[in-house]
C-alpha cells in the first residue's frame, strides 16, 4: 500500500531518516505530498484525498476543519486524540501559573524600571473543573494533582485513572463547584458554543482556561461576561477567527496564538502516534475512528 503524506505546517518537518524508519514500520511505501493512487492519507491540516483513498489519519488531535461532505463515505477517518495532550496541558498550566504568580505583570514593572513585590496566589487546595475529561483533560488532572489541587471532570466517558476526584455528565456542575474551569472539549456540532452566558454566570471562580477550540466558547457571550466581571479572568490559546483578529481583546484576557501544541521537542510525538494507528488499521483494529455524525 501507499500513504500519502501531506503535512501543511511549517512549524512541523518529517526528516527522510523518520520516513525510512516509518515505512519500515508499516510496510507501506511513503510519497511526500498529494498521490492520486495512494489508499491511506497522512495530514496535517487540510488533505487531498486521491482516488484510491479508503484511511485517512489525522496527526493534529482535532478534526473539526475537515470537510466531511466532500469525503466519500467509505474513507475511514481517525483523529490524533492523546497525541498532543501532554505539550497542551503543560501549557494551560503556564497559562495558569503566569497569572496566578503575577509573572507577565511583574516582569513588565520591573523592564519600567518599577520595584512591585506583590502578593500571588497558590494553585494548592483549588478546585480544577475539567470540560472535556478526555487525553488533555487527563493529563491536567495527573499535573493538578501533584499540586495539591482537586480536579472535578465533565464528559461522557467514566475516566479509568485515579487522579480525578469526581466525574459528572452534569453540564452546570462544573462551573458551580470549580476555582479554575479548563476548557478542553473538542469542537463538534454538540460543543460549539457549549460555553454560554449562563454556564458562565454559574461560575464561581476567577480563571477560565481554553485550549480547545474557540468557538466552543460563544464570543459574544465570553466578552459581555468579562466586561461585567473584571475580577474574572480568561487564559486562552485560541481566539475566534484566528490568524486574523478583529476587534479589542478585554485588559481581563491572556491569549497566546495557538501554539501550545508547537513544542520543538515533542512535534515528532504526534506524528509516531499517526503511524502507529496506520499500522493498527492495517491489522484491522485502528483506534480514534470518527463518528461523522458528530461533525454533519
């Protein structure tokens, strides 16, 4: 068989040395780019899909850019899920951990030539509310933990691991009970704007993280809540329309421009995991495959 590997990230490079060791792995021969006759597709963003496609496999964890419709029905599609959420969880909690310890504000005082010592805050003994309890949300939990916080999750699988405290299909729960509420859901056609007005308004707590995706949160709802709520802060690494943004981003917002997952040391992580779920599929059990229902 042949895979088709179409990576469209600059950030994102796939040495020829990899690619020997990855058809050896596989037993497939890998063409670089778009091939018509290739029956598995490897990508990166947005993929052509060739005449003999009947697998595609995703190395980025979401696939809510994909054009289902255009995808015939008997292709076979399976996400990165997991494959990224290491460098993302570390980053939620950079995020988190810059605000809470006052780093940027501090850091800025100091270059102006202004000697703040300020008090911060402790991520021990807060109340962690995970909005997604799959790979990112996991290994938040297991980070959170090892700072003496409780870590409550949302989603519609039980977790198997021990370091979440409570679970709940309850959608309200965890915005009721929480100090921090991490966004991490993937974006489907249930999720988008899953984050509202009034789930927002039931929050207790002061920070609310996103590494998901940004229209699981509405805008306008996320904006109207900030500007009344000046003491409530939003840490995010995605923003709504990204890479052009329009409009004035509110002073209670820190945002990074969806990097989390670009982490130099990592990115050939992801790209392990996609083959090894091509090889998994090719002894007829491939994991992560995709409900097209979720996105049609």
């Amino acid at each position: 068989m042949k895979i088709s590997l179409q990576v469209n990230f600059s950030s994102l490079t796939i040495s020829d040395e990899v690619i020997k060791e990855l058809e050896t792995q596989t037993g497939c021969e890998i063409i670089k780019g778009f091939s018509d006759d290739a029956e598995i597709v490897v990508f990166a963003g947005k993929p052509a899909i060739g005449k003999k496609t009947i697998f595609m496999q995703s190395i980025s964890a979401g696939v809510n850019h994909l054009d289902f419709k255009t995808i015939p029905n008997n292709v076979v599609i399976c996400s990165n899920a997991d494959a990224w959420s290491i460098p993302v969880a570390e980053h939620a909690f950079a995020l988190l951990l810059a605000k809470y310890k006052n780093i940027c504000q501090s850091n800025s005082l100091i270059r102006n030539g202004k000697y703040e010592r300020k008090l911060s805050d402790s991520l021990y003994g807060q109340t962690l509310g995970i909005m997604g309890y799959g790979g990112i949300g996991r290994e938040m939990a297991r980070i959170a933990h090892a700072f003496g916080m409780k870590s409550i999750g949302f989603g519609r699988t039980d977790p198997s691991d021990n370091n979440i405290d409570l679970f709940t299909r309850d959608k309200l729960y965890i915005p009721q009970n929480a100090d921090i509420m991490a966004i991490t859901l993937p974006l489907n056609r249930y999720t988008r704007g899953f984050i509202d007005y009034e789930l927002l308004n039931k929050f207790r707590g002061n920070i609310i993280i996103n590494v998901g995706r940004a229209e699981i949160v509405k805008k306008e709802d996320m904006i109207r809540y900030l500007s009344e709520n000046n003491n409530k802060w939003f840490l995010t690494d995605v923003w709504w329309g990204e890479p052009k943004i329009e409009g004035k981003i509110p002073d209670n917002v820190m945002v990074t421009p969806h990097v989390a997952g670009l982490t130099r040391n990592f990115m050939i992580v992801p790209v392990e995991k996609a083959f090894q779920n091509v090889s998994a599929y090719l002894k007829g059990k491939p994991k992560n495959v995709v409900n097209r229902n979720d996105y049609i």
